[in-house]
C-alpha cells in the first residue's frame, strides 16, 4: 500500500509546524508512505530546518518540500497533488493539524480489513472539544 500524505503550509517561516511534529511522534508507518509539504506562500520559506527534515526523512520513504508562492486555491493544489502523486490513497492536511498517537497504525489496520475508498476524520476543536 503506497500513501501519500499533503501537508500545506501558508504564512509560515519553516516546515516545523504541529502537523509535520505530530507526523514524527507517529510509532507505526507500514507500507509506502510518502510526504509532501507545500508552501502556498506568501513568501519562501526562510529555513526548510535541516535537522528537522532528516528526521522526518527517517520515518518516510520520500519527503519533498515544494516552494508555490503564488497562494493558489486549495481546489488548484488538491487536484494538482492527485494528478501529479501516483498513490493507492492520499492524506490531505492543514499546517495545524495534530494526529492523534497510533493514527497510522490505526489507518493502515482499516485499510488492510476493509479496503474503503474514502475515510474521513473524526475532527476535534481543540477549543471547545466538539
């Protein structure tokens, strides 16, 4: 099973952020997973934080960080990551998104079982914990 996983960043400095920090802490990646980070800008990032990248390169089979500036629609970037990643499933997320411990291991025991075509998160605010 090949995954892979978007990350897009806007407004930010560096790829370090609680999306890419809740990736590493994740135990249990099995199969092919693959992680993209997009900065939709406005800027260039001012550091891609080697170390931090490394780290990240040791958990994924691939990691790639994309430069886009130019702040495209969500709708541009989703369809060009599907078109451009050949994937058996694809992971979409925002730059504040923080995974629970054992997502993957948890995803990866529901796609061997059930084969589904789509999931979808249960999505909790952290502000008033709906």
């Amino acid at each position: 099973m090949k995954c892979t996983i978007l990350v897009v960043l806007y407004n930010k400095e560096n790829i370090i952020n609680d999306t890419t920090k809740s990736l590493l802490a994740q135990n249990c990646f099995q199969g092919d997973f693959e992680l993209v980070i997009l900065n939709n800008g406005p800027t260039l990032l001012k550091s891609k934080c080697d170390e931090f990248f490394y780290k990240l390169k040791s958990k994924f089979f691939n990691v790639s960080v994309v430069e886009n500036i130019k702040n495209n629609p969500l709708s541009t970037i989703y369809n060009d990551f599907l078109k451009k990643f050949n994937s058996d499933y694809y992971i979409i997320l925002d730059d504040d998104t923080k995974l629970t411990d054992g997502y993957f291991e948890k995803l990866t025991k529901i796609i061997e079982v059930d084969f589904p075509d789509v999931l979808l998160p249960a999505i909790v605010s952290e502000h008033n914990k709906k």
